[in-house]
C-alpha cells in the first residue's frame, strides 16, 4: 500500500482537544463514530520465540516461516498489522560504526535478510500490514571495557546512569577529540543501515517503517537548557531525506514514553515530528498507571482513572501538538502480574506461572490485572476517540502453539496469547473491521 493511501487509511477526525466523548462500556464498542484504529500486534525481533521459529525454518526452507497455528491466532484475534524488530550494534562507547551482526553469538542478532524478506511475505500473503522498526540491541557493548548502553548514545554530558562511563571513553561530548569524526561517522553508519531497510521496506509492500526504536538522546533535532547544549537535527534530516528517496510508505520513530513526560528532551524531542516532517508519531506506551506496591487486583475503573490521567497530561497534548500526524502506540503491554500498573514489566518475566485468586473469581490476579488493563485503555480510547490510532499489543512472538505452551503459555510476560486480555482485544479489533 502506497504512503498517500496509509495516510488517508490511519487519518481520523480528532475532537478538540480535551472535549471527551461520552464514555462507551464494551457492549456499545460497535457503535463507535470514529474511523477504524489499526489492529495491531508486534511479534518482536530475533530472540526467543522467534529465534527458534527460525531456525526450524532454516532447517527446512520448503516449509512456511510462519506457523499455521500461529497465524491462525492472529485472525482469530482480528489482526491486521504486525510489527517486526530489527536489531543494529555497536562494539563499545567509542565504536563510530553501526553495523548488522548477523552471529548467533550475540544475544540478539540481525535477522538475515533472506529471513526479513520471508517474514514480510509471509505476513503480507496473510493479510497483514507490516511495521518494520530499527532497535540498536547491543547487550554485549553494556558489558565491554568502554560500556555503553542504548539509551546512553547521544547525550552531550558523561551519563549519570547506566553503565559507568569514563569521560575520555565517551565522544558524544562536545568537547572530546574524537566527537566530530566519531558524530559524522556513526551518522553515516547509521543513515547506510536505515537505507538499507528502507529499500528492503519498499520491495517487500512494509506499510509503515521506523528509523530507531527508544533512543531519544539520539532523536533530537533541537538544542535547548543548560544540558542538552547540541542537537542531531541535521544529520536526523540527511537520514530522512536519504530514506524518503528509496521509501514511499509511512515513517517514523519509536520514541520512550518517558521523552512525553517532563522537560527532560524538550525541544529536541517535542518538536521531532514537525521538523523531521514523519507521517507517524510513534510512542510506547507503558505508562504506570499506579504508585506503590500493589498485591491486589486494580479494578477497570480505578485503572480507567489512571489512563484518563495519562491521556490528559501528555497523550491529548501529543495529538493536539501533531495534528495531521496519527499518535500510534509503537509498543504496548503489561505483564500478567498484579504489580503490573506501577511498572509494565520487571525481573518476573519468565517466572513460572503460579495461579492465585485472592478475590475469588476464578481468575488468575495477576492475569486479571491484564486484562484489566487492556479494558481500560480501549475505554478510555473510546472517551477519546481518534487520539491513539493503534496499539502494538507487545511480545506477540511467532510461537506455533507447541513451542508458546512449552514455556511462555506456562510463564509470566507480556504475551496476551492465552490469556483473558486476548479476548478483550478479540472483542475490540472485531469492532474495528
């Protein structure tokens, strides 16, 4: 589909900023008078999952890269665009070159190309849109001698957290003698790899392509404040242009929710859309949604209240300062877990599924807490309706259902699959077909 269609597919008629429509419970969802929001799910990158789905493939390429069952899960859910993770790397704080790394003994490696192109084909023969996002995932460069970590890239000043960073190791800072070579070298890179895909997008039908996934100390195009002294406008723009010229469908950027809350990147991200002139304005969104330890169930409507907030205090503001530009959650998801609403994911992902019904309902707490969610967010969707114009339901992994019941349908995650969540998005996708 061409860039000019995707636009007038996701365009919607927004209402005034702050005037909510009256509150729609899921019985009415059907009689919603707004254009219909992408139903979107993101199958993540070359891990996990996916890694052993291709592999099987690899072993025996007559086969279809996608599992049956698995697909069948996605229409059964009413879906029609998926997401795909591209994984760039870098060796340390002072490597300038951004690179595929297809070897198997990085934590997560490039999908080959030969593999990309399977997936987007097989994807499009289904039915699906495809989103193709870029995501530096060098796990192995926060371990190095000189580490560095992704959201660390960029910042004019020695980071404060993360990895220990010595000053002599770090030449994003303006003054350091490597910074000109070393920011005109790892731009360069990075527009090469950015180009790279955008051909590959264009060949293979993607409908929507991202140049970077939560690196928001890369992704400013304005200077501003005592600390953010510099900007990467220019080289922003020169990868625009050069990706504008071998790609003609939608494009964006997946920007961390945090970059929305505060100052801490104004105006350099507040400001990105407009002067990178993207059709999307791609947002994560995992905002908590509660503050302290929780080890009871949220209701919907306490979590409704927290979602209001959110949609208030950034979301409507981010719609009404981009009109024109569809707001997409680029990921999304909470964890199976009651703590879920004060943080979407924590170090029990992967726990073993132990079941615990405090309230008495039959249904598992922390699954009910997803659900929950979910539902509170489709509403408060509804009570705002045309400011988020799709949700990349997170960790949708290309598991055939074997391989998902073998450990993540026994696991806690973000995974929807199997869960009740599932059927609050099956019910609300069905709506917007």
């Amino acid at each position: 589909m061409q860039r000019a269609h995707l636009v007038i597919a996701l365009a919607v008629a927004l209402t005034p900023a702050g005037a909510p429509a009256q509150i729609i419970r899921d019985v009415d969802l059907c009689a919603l008078p707004l254009e219909r929001p992408m139903r979107a799910v993101h199958a993540g990158g070359n891990w996990g999952d996916n890694r052993l789905t291709v592999e099987a493939w690899e072993a025996d390429t007559s086969k279809p890269l996608l599992p049956p069952d698995y697909v069948a899960f996605l229409q059964d859910l009413r879906v029609n665009w998926v997401g795909l993770s591209v994984a760039l790397h870098y060796e340390d704080s002072m490597d300038s070159t951004v690179e595929r790394v297809y070897s198997r003994e990085v934590r997560i490696p490039t999908f080959e190309d030969r593999v990309l192109r399977q997936y987007i084909r097989e994807f499009r023969q289904h039915g699906f849109e495809v989103y193709l996002t870029l995501a530096f995932e060098a796990f192995e460069a926060e371990e190095a001698q000189r580490p560095v970590s992704r959201g660390q890239l960029g910042r004019p000043a020695v980071p404060d957290y993360g990895p220990t960073v010595r000053p002599e190791n770090w030449p994003w800072l303006p003054d350091h003698t490597e910074h000109t070579r070393f920011v005109r070298e790892f731009w360069r890179t990075y527009t090469d790899q950015a180009v790279h895909y955008a051909r590959m997008a264009e060949e293979e039908g993607v409908g929507m392509y991202s140049l970077g996934t939560e690196t928001d100390s890369l992704f400013r195009s304005r200077s501003g404040g005592t600390y953010w002294v510099n900007d990467f406008g220019n080289e922003l723009r020169a990868m625009v242009e050069r990706v504008r010229a071998e790609y003609r469908g939608l494009l964006t950027y997946g920007m961390h929710y945090l970059a929305t809350i505060g100052d801490w990147f104004d105006p350099g991200s507040k400001y990105l859309w407009e002067d990178l002139d993207l059709d999307v304005v791609g947002n994560s969104g995992y905002y908590p949604l509660a503050e302290g330890p929780l080890d009871t169930v949220m209701s919907v409507e306490m979590l409704e209240r927290s979602y209001n907030r959110v949609f208030r205090d950034y979301l409507l503001p981010l719609a009404a300062e981009n009109t024109g530009r569809p707001l997409v959650f680029t990921e999304y998801g909470f964890m199976d877990i009651v703590e879920a609403p004060t943080s979407p994911g924590n170090e029990r992902q992967g726990e073993r599924f132990e079941f615990s019904d405090s309230n008495g309902n039959g249904v598992d707490d922390g699954r009910e807490t997803q659900r929950n969610i979910v539902r509170a967010l489709f509403r408060t969707m509804d009570r705002y309706p045309g400011t988020i114009h799709g949700t990349f339901f997170w960790d949708t992994n290309t598991a055939s259902d074997e391989l998902w019941r073998s450990f993540w349908g026994d696991a806690r995650s973000y995974n929807i699959r199997g869960k009740p969540a599932s059927g609050v998005v099956r019910r609300q996708y069905a709506c917007y077909e």
